[in-house]
C-alpha cells in the first residue's frame, strides 16, 4: 500500500472506522509454531484477546472485528470522541491511569484502581486532561498499548530485547457502511484463507467465532439469570453489530462506565445487519474460499448485499482480494473523490474498484 500520512487517513476528534494490523518481524511467529525450534507460541493469541477485553473497557473506541493470526493481527474499530467528551475529568485520568498499569503489567492483569491523590495531579492541569482525552480516543493510542504490552512480554519470554514488530501498524479508514462490511468478512475469513481452518466456527481466535459462541449460548439458555450469577458473553466486549437508530441513541443512557455492562464503550451498533445474517453470508464465504470457487451468491444471501449497495458479482473477490484491492480509504467513488480533494491529492488506490464495487 503506498505510503500516506497518518493524518490524512485518521481524523482525530471525529468518529470513525479504521482497519488496523500489525504484523511481527523476528523469525519466531508471533502467535505459531515456530517451523524452526518447533515452540509453540499459541498462547499468545489469548494474551492479545484477554488485553483487548481490557483495552475495550478503557479506551473510546469499539473494537467491531478481530483476528489473531500466527505473525499478525487485524483490528477493526470505531472512535469514538462524542463518547469521551461525556466523561468527568476525574474520569478521564482514572482510565488514562488504569491503561498506563495494564500496558506495563507482566501478565496482563487488572490492575488496583488509582488513588484520588494520583487522579488529582492528573487533573490539576487542564492541558494535560485535553490531551488525556484525546489520547482515550485515539487509534494510535490503543494500538500503541496493545503492541507495546504484547512486544515487552514476548520479549520477556523470549529473554531478548529488540524490535518486536515491523514498524509501527498499518492503518486505512472504512468511509461507509459497505466498506466496513466487506472488510470484516475480511478480518474474519482471514485463519481460513490462510489455511489454518476451514469453517468460522473452527477460528478460535476471530470475533466471528466471539459472536457464534455467543448466538449459540443464548439460544440454549431457557430462563434469563439473576444479575449476580450472569456470565459474560463471549462478544460482550465487541462494538454491537446491529446499528441502533438515531445518532444518539447510546449517549442518553451512558455512565461513567460507558455501556450498560461497562465491557464496552456504547452499545450502538454498526451495520443494519443483525449477528444471524452477518454469520450466514459469512459462512457461505468461507465455503467459497476453501472451495477455490466464486459461485453464485445464495438468494438468502442476496438481500445483504443488496441493503448495503455492494455489487453481488465482485463479492467473493473482494473479501479475497481485500487487501490487493483498495488502498488508505475504502468507501463510495464520490467520498473516495471528497477525501482526495480534501488531502491535495487527484485520487487514492483503489478507486476504480469501489466505482464497480459500491458505486
């Protein structure tokens, strides 16, 4: 992807959409089996899914899709500034305090809550509380934490020092609701195209599989629990899929928790599909990719697609070729054309494609 300014492709103090990834450097993999000493390093893709469990607790920003590959991860997420700027200033430095613990914790673990003392130097200067606002809101800032958190306990493991990650992670904005929706098909079908599975529900570690597991245990339950013996659901911590309508929808009913659980920021969703039509087309996908064929798109599955604007017959390659295809911003020809002229440039990678694609 050709390079681009991060300040052109991220708009801080606007909500937006971004997918995210990082990849490893060194020879070991990241979360694999190492081909050459045969160690398996596995467990760590339960070290990064338990810290973004966390992370989504703290920061202003929703984590909507992920995937926990052997040497890289995908991220999808939504900032979430409107949010933010609801909170207490005391609030505020609490998290921006609590993050600080949990990214240079040895195992991960929450850690104890801080004290009034240290929240009060938090906030008697009101610079420093802008900036730890904004910072609660920020891509950067979250996948800063998670790789910084993940390289210093590998390293530990590894009892070496050095560069963890290839640089620093890679980052492109989704501009609307079809864009998001193919990409995380994407994210999501990843372990597949890979080879590592075959079906979603074999992903161990993708928000797909969060998002099954968590369908399967309600359809199971047969009486709602008490609030005190009420386990969290598996996709708990992950941006609600089914958009809510009305802009701010989340906003009348936010604490200083944020959600009504308070694993999460907000409870507005983000697309106008709900978790059993996601999962179905996201299903037949999967069959397409390990199958090697495009085939013809389901007539269950059509109407998706075509809520969305996406063009049926370029589904398979675009969840496929995702990466290939689109450059820093992905969305509808005419805001590809807006972005463009708003940055000084004629066009972004990748135009042609969401002309066919989105329209």
């Amino acid at each position: 992807m050709p390079a681009n300014a991060r300040r052109e492709i991220v708009r801080e103090g606007e909500v937006g959409v971004y997918h995210c990834w990082a990849r490893c450097v060194r020879r070991a993999f990241l979360c694999g089996v190492d081909p050459l000493s045969g160690q398996n390093h596995d467990h760590r893709r339960d070290w990064l899914i338990a810290l973004q469990r966390r992370l989504a607790a703290l920061f202003g920003v929703e984590i909507c899709f992920h995937a926990q590959m052997s040497n890289h991860m995908h991220v999808i997420v939504r900032t979430r500034p409107d949010v933010v700027a609801q909170w207490t200033d005391d609030e505020v430095a609490r998290r921006y305090l609590l993050i600080n613990r949990l990214v240079r914790s040895s195992d991960g673990s929450p850690s104890a809550e801080p004290t009034s003392a240290e929240i009060a130097v938090r906030t008697a200067d009101p610079e420093h509380v802008a900036l730890m606002r904004t910072s609660l809101a920020s891509v950067s800032r979250l996948m800063g934490a998670v790789c910084e958190h993940v390289a210093r306990r590998a390293n530990r493991e590894d009892r070496c020092g050095g560069r963890f990650w290839e640089g620093r992670f890679q980052c492109r904005s989704l501009e609307d609701e079809a864009a998001i929706f193919v990409c995380g098909i994407y994210v999501d079908l990843n372990p597949i195209r890979a080879g590592e599975v075959q079906t979603p529900e074999e992903s161990t570690h993708t928000s797909a599989r969060d998002r099954i597991d968590a369908l399967r245990a309600r359809s199971t339950r047969t009486c709602t629990p008490e609030p005190s013996c009420r386990e969290r659901a598996p996709d708990d911590w992950l941006c609600e899929l089914a958009l809510q309508e009305g802009a701010d929808v989340d906003l009348a009913r936010l604490n200083q928790a944020g959600s009504a659980e308070g694993y999460r920021v907000s409870d507005k969703g983000l697309l106008p599909v709900g978790v059993a039509e996601y999962l179905t087309l996201l299903d037949w996908t999967g069959r397409c990719v390990v199958a090697g064929k495009h085939g013809a798109i389901p007539a269950h599955c059509a109407p998706i697609l075509e809520r969305l604007g996406i063009a049926a017959s370029l589904w398979t390659e675009l969840v496929t070729r995702f990466d290939q295809l689109f450059g820093a911003i992905v969305g509808r020809a005419a805001r590809l054309q807006q972005r463009a002229a708003e940055s000084g440039r004629r066009w972004y990678r990748g135009r042609a494609m969401c002309a066919s694609a989105f329209g």
